[in-house]
RNA sequence: GGAGGGGUGACGGAGUGGCCGAACGUGCCGGUCUUGAAAACCGGAGACGGGGUAACCUGUCCGCGAGUUCAAAUCUCGCCCCCUCCGCCA
C-alpha cells in the first residue's frame, strides 16, 4: 500500500520503477480515481463546513428564543445534497482502494532487474557440498527406507501434499524446532511468541496475503477465519494499529508455527518428497524498525538465518532476488538456498525481506519519537521478517547431506543434544 | 450457546442531543525552586487527512457500520470485542 500522495504526485516514477512487477496495474484508472477524491473530497468537506456552521446558528437562534424553521429547513436540504455527493466520493474510494491495495512494493534501488529467477544475483556461498562415497539418494528414498518418513498414509487420511513423520523422523522435525528457537531467542535476541494459527481478513490484509492472494489460503467454512500461510502473519499484526515507543524498537519476535498454504498453481510441481506440501513447520524471525535502520536490519536477519545452517555445518548461498522474482510486500529479499545433492541444486529454505513501510502502512503500525522531541511526528515501522528456518526443508538438507553409504544418516553435532545424544538414524 | 454489564485520548476515568476534541487524574514536555535529582508550583501538548509558498483555513475520528435529527460520544438498529454468571468442553 502506498501513501496516497505518492500516488497522486508521482505515479509516473512509480509506473518507472516498478517496471514489470507493474504490468497489471491500471495505471490510467489510478490517475483518474486520485484526481477525482481529491476533488470530491475538497467539495464535500466544504458543504461539511456549511452545515456545521448552520447547526450552530440554529442553536444559537434556539437560545436566544428567536424563530429557526427557515434555517433548518435550508439545512435539512443541505444535508439532503451532501449524501448525494458523500456517495459518489464513497464509490470513488472504494474504486481507489481496490485498486491501491493490489500494486506490488516498489523494490529498493540495490534490488538487481530482471523477470524471473535467472536473473536473480548470488551474493555468497557458505562451506562445501559433502563428498559421498556414491550417488546421493532422495530424502524421500532415504527416509522411507529408514521408516520414518509415510507419504502412501498421509495421502489416505488427508491428500497428496501432506506428509507423515515418525519415529526419529518426527524426533528430529522436533529437534529442529528446538535448536532454531533456542538459538534465535538465547543468541540473537528475539521474543518468542506462540500466535493463533486461525486470522480474520484484517489481519491478512495488513501483510499483505489479501484480498490478492485469496486463492493461496486455506479458509474455514462457517467464519471468516483463514489458516495462517506464514507466523509472519500474526508476528506482524501483533502491533496492527499501535503506536510503538521509540525505545523499544528494534522489536524482534520469533515464532514456531505450522503453515498452511493452498499451492495452487504450482501443479506438477515437487510432487514428491517434503518440498512443497499444504502443512509444513517453520521458525519465523519478524522485526520492526525505524526507517533508517531497515536495511542493516535486513542483514542482521539474513545473518540470524544462516547461523542456523552455519550451526548446521550445510552448505548453502545467499541471493538477491531481481524484481520480477520478489513477493508482492517486499521492497528487498534474500532468499537463502541449501544445497541438496541429490538434486545437485540450491533449494529456497529462507526468505528474508524488508517490505518497509508497505505493511505498516496496511496494518497501521507507526512508533512515536521519545518525549522530547520538537514537532515529534509519529511515524510508520519498517516491517521485516525471514524464515529462521523452514524446518520441514532442513529436515530434507539433513537426510540428503547427512547421509551414509549404508544408508543411514548421522545427526550433525550440535543438533545431538536436541536427539537425546543419538549420533545416526538407522532403520527402525 | 444463554443472561447481564461494558467498549471514550499514551494510560486510568467523567461526560444532560447543541457552548465537547472531549472534565479530572497518571504519564509526557518546558519553566520556577535545587549543586543535581525528587517533591511542590506555573505553563504546554490528541491522532489522521485535505487546501495553501506561508501565516493560516478546513474535514474526519469517543469499538465498527447503518439510521433518526438542522445538529450525535450522547437516541435507535445491526455487527465485533471485553468482563461477570450459567451451560458445554481439552
């Protein structure tokens, strides 16, 4: 969501710099609808005026015990014409909104050009691919053979894209958890936070994943509820319509939560294995800052996530996401990619972003400069968040990296105390 | 789910349909006093938007949305949320 003055007076730099993440914009429809508020606002705010002042002349004629029929007859009338015109400014709203709440960010001017993925930057790599003595088998392979892994039962109970752990297969999704949290919270200063899982559409739209993405969430039948696709979602409305105070910020919040995301349109896709499923687990990192902090903060975030891989001993790169490839909300977006050899590829396992003022804006979430301050205005926060990791992901990196010539797969160092000491998953 | 009570500014808390953007208190800011601070006293300040080079003018906001009225924080209706009691329940 954009300040509605930069929609006015600028829209032509915007059209620019947004370039293709702009093509389904109505850039002409926008034009007309600004012009026209203003307007209709200007006019119906001084009819406003007109029928205030005439309500307090009746008042006053009431007092002084002098005839008021002729005033409020005019007034009566007047208010009769500013519904008229309050209703045409209403529909042009509405029109304004529809449109405003469904143009992407603008990217930063670091954020590399480009329409898709291959245009993305790698920024940096981190440690070596394991050498395995032979070919790399899939975590999918892997893990049914060693029984802790059933796709064939979680399709008969729910659909495919679901998944079923067990044994030191869920021991270890568990473990995860633990060491992501645990680190984020005793090493890198964030709040933990157990939110709902279930959100009603404000507080979708303030992120940003409404009213375009409808189709990506899961929705309940009988309540305007919707299954969290993200912890950012709630993370971020935490402080929907809240002033923060200047001395708290950063805030920093983490969160363990599953996720539920529809994937429509991306059949054929991963279809197999624990890539890409309707339920998985993730550790969210959100922060909220001022303006002029955002972009180290979006470092310092980026670095929190790889602390975890880094822990983790897997290799993995840093890239910048191109224009065309960025999310709707963010302005700026490191993707952290772990290497997984049996696909020989870089696989997404974190997304970190700073959408900047863009769901601050959405979700009302400004903080107010300390006591003090000559002409303190209030101010929106900088939103930023990132995966910290998605655990379901990190599960996959494990097995495949991890894994031995006889089949099973040893559990890396620091995760050990995490697994009641156990060094190798074996069959069960 | 049923009955009752309530939602007001950063916070607490008043408010007879017109003089209410809203008493009072806390907190905040400036000042006096003090070596400094505290206390006390004096003074100041709501948020968001529109117009204007500016001084300034102006609109909206008392949970949300409709309605009644010349005029709504105040009256009516609907919705949401909170509290208490009852029921149900992990």
């Amino acid at each position: 969501m954009y300040d509605l003055r930069v929609l006015r007076d600028d829209l032509d730099m915007l059209r620019d710099r947004l370039g293709p993440r702009g093509k389904d914009v109505a850039w002409e429809d926008l034009r007309r609808l600004t012009e026209d508020r203003r307007a209709r606002t200007v006019q119906v705010e001084d009819l406003r005026h007109q029928l205030k002042k005439g309500s307090e002349e009746v008042a006053r004629l009431k007092r002084d015990k002098q005839p008021a029929e002729d005033a409020m007859a005019a007034m009566k009338a007047l208010g009769e014409t500013i519904k008229g015109y309050e209703e045409q400014l209403r529909l042009v709203e509405e029109q304004l909104a529809h449109v405003a709440l469904r143009m992407p960010n603008l990217p930063h001017s670091s954020v590399p050009e480009g329409q898709d993925a291959a245009d993305n930057v790698e920024v940096r790599r981190w440690g070596t691919p394991p050498s395995l003595s032979g070919p790399a088998q899939s975590h999918w392979d892997l893990g049914e053979a060693l029984g802790i892994l059933d796709f064939d039962r979680a399709v008969r109970m729910a659909k495919a894209r679901f998944a079923v752990l067990t044994g030191m297969g869920a021991r270890l999704e568990r473990a995860l958890i633990n060491y992501m949290l645990d680190m984020h919270t005793t090493q890198h200063g964030y709040r933990e936070v157990l939110p709902p899982l279930l959100v009603n559409r404000a507080t979708m739209t303030g992120t940003g994943q409404l009213p375009k993405f409808e189709d990506d969430l899961f929705q309940l039948r009988d309540e305007e509820l919707f299954l969290i696709p993200t912890a950012e979602v709630p993370l971020t409305n935490l402080h929907r319509e809240e002033l923060l105070a200047e001395e708290t910020l950063p805030v920093r919040y983490t969160a363990y939560t599953p996720c539920f995301r529809r994937e429509a349109g991306s059949y054929g896709k991963d279809t197999r294995g624990l890539i890409r499923l309707h339920q998985f687990n993730k550790v969210e990192l959100v922060v909220f800052t001022k303006a002029e902090h955002s972009y180290e903060e979006l470092e310092r975030l980026t670095a929190h996530a790889e602390a975890i891989l880094q822990g983790l001993g897997l290799h993995y790169r840093v890239i910048t996401l191109c224009r065309g490839d960025m999310g709707f909300s963010a302005a700026k977006t490191y993707d952290i990619e772990v290497w997984l050899p049996s696909q020989k590829v870089f696989r997404e396992i974190s997304s970190c972003s700073n959408f900047e003022a863009f769901q601050a804006r959405r979700a009302n979430i400004r903080w107010r400069p300390k006591a003090g301050k000559k002409d303190a205005k209030s101010e929106f926060v900088h939103t930023l968040n990132g995966s910290g990791l998605a655990v379901g992901r990190t599960l996959v990196a494990i097995l495949e990296n991890y894994q031995q010539p006889d089949g099973t797969v040893s559990i890396p160092p620091a995760l050990q105390p995490y697994m009641g000491g156990l060094e190798r998953i074996r069959k069960e």
